[in-house]
C-alpha cells in the first residue's frame, strides 16, 4: 500500500485504485501547511508594521528638524534686524519672511496655480509613466517666483493691516517670538535673544508611538510638540539710536 497526497492507494492486480482516507490527527496530515502560512502572514505583518513605524518615525523627526533649522534661521535674521535698530514690526516681519517654509499654505493673495502639463500628464499616463515622466522634468516654479517677487512690498509695508494684503500664510500666527522689540535697554553691548517657538503636530503612527514609550518620555496632552529656535547677538543700536520702546 502506498499514500500520496490523501489517498491510499493499494495495488490490485488489474491496477491502482485510490481509496480516499482519513488521515489521524497526530500525523499532521493537511493541517501543517496551513498552520505554517497562517504564521508566516501573522509575522509578516508584525514586520510590515515595525518597518511603517520607523520609516514614519524617521520622515517625521527629519521633517521636524528641518522645521527646528527653519525657526533658527528666522530667530538670527530677526536679531540681526533688531541689533542695528529696527522696531518690533520689522523684525517681526523679517522673522515672518525667513519662516515661509514652516508657514504652510498660502492664504493671500488668492492665486490658483494650476501646471496644465502636470494635468494633463496626471490625466493621461500611467503610474510607472508619470513617474519616469515626474523625474526627467523639470517643476514648475512659477509660484515660487510669484511667492519671492511678493516679500519686498511685504517687507516694505507699514503695518500689519496693509502687509495682510500683500502675503500672509496660515501659519505665521502660530509662530510666537519674543525679544523682537519694544524697550529692551540695557548697556553697550548687551547681549540681544530672540526665542521663537511653533508648535509641531504629530502623524497618528508617531504620535501612538510615542505615547507607547511613555515610560522614558513625557505624555503627550494635544499631540503637539514645541519646536524652539533661538539666536544670541551682541546690540549695537545703542551706540547710535535712543531705544523708545519701539
């Protein structure tokens, strides 16, 4: 008598004749092939999932260094506007300028910037065509240019109310400064800080990580993290100006 594949097949004399058996339970027949892939899918997808939550967990602490350099740079154009004597609006404004990137969408003025050629490509090529299409093309800059051509008359406006309606962005009013202005004294050759501070809202992947590892890290209350930027100058607007408070 021979088995394969479920059946028993016992030679007769006039040739094989499969006889359907029941395999015993302890033999292992039939049920650890689909034992063995249900257990390779379980352990798939544990490392699908660990690899998705570093690859979010890198993107997102890259992205949000990159917004922490951003604010550093905003604070030192600010404090090198404040230590040769401009008030709070102008270094307000410099600041605001130097934090574009961090700034988010563009609310004035309302212009609509559609890249037909991207359109249409979008409209008309497949996914593996418009990818190598999107790599051999050069992007469309013409919002840039109408975003830089815009900063000189922000930079030039008198107050906020006019410079509202030259550029603003959405998120300039989360970004808080302090020792942009207004009576800071002192002798000679103080030193000057600025301190900017925005606040950085977490993906949902991160966010529950982080709220995981609780134990070695504070609880997050909003989802939100602090991002601070500071800068240290020596003034020097003492030398030729009398500082009002402005």
């Amino acid at each position: 008598m021979q088995r394969q594949r479920g059946y028993s097949i016992r030679r007769q004399p006039d040739g094989y004749l499969p006889e359907p058996f029941q395999a015993p339970a302890s033999a292992g027949y039939c049920r650890q092939p689909l034992a063995r892939s249900g257990q390779a899918m379980i352990e798939s997808m544990i490392v699908m999932l660990v690899i998705c939550l570093i690859f979010f967990g890198l993107f997102q602490l890259a992205h949000g260094l990159a917004h922490r350099e951003i604010l550093r740079h905003a604070a030192a154009r600010a404090a090198r506007a404040r230590t040769v004597g401009f008030n709070h609006w102008m270094c307000t404004k410099v600041m605001r300028a130097a934090t574009i990137p961090n700034a988010g969408r563009m609310l004035q003025p309302q212009e609509t910037f559609v890249d037909a050629t991207l359109r249409e490509a979008i409209d008309t090529l497949s996914p593996g065509a418009l990818w190598d299409w999107a790599l051999a093309t050069t992007p469309d800059n013409s919002r840039a240019a109408f975003e830089r051509a815009r900063i000189p008359d922000y930079l030039a406006s008198a107050n906020s109310a006019r410079a509202s309606y030259i550029l603003d962005y959405e998120g300039w009013d989360d970004i808080r400064g302090s020792g942009l202005g207004g009576g800071a004294g002192g002798t000679i050759g103080n030193q000057l800080e600025i301190r900017l501070e925005q606040k950085y809202p977490l993906s949902i992947m991160v966010r529950g990580l982080y709220d995981w590892v609780g134990a070695l890290t504070p609880a997050l209350e909003s989802g939100e993290l602090t991002l601070r930027g500071n800068y240290e100058i020596e003034g020097h607007y003492q030398l030729y100006l009398d500082d009002r408070g402005l």
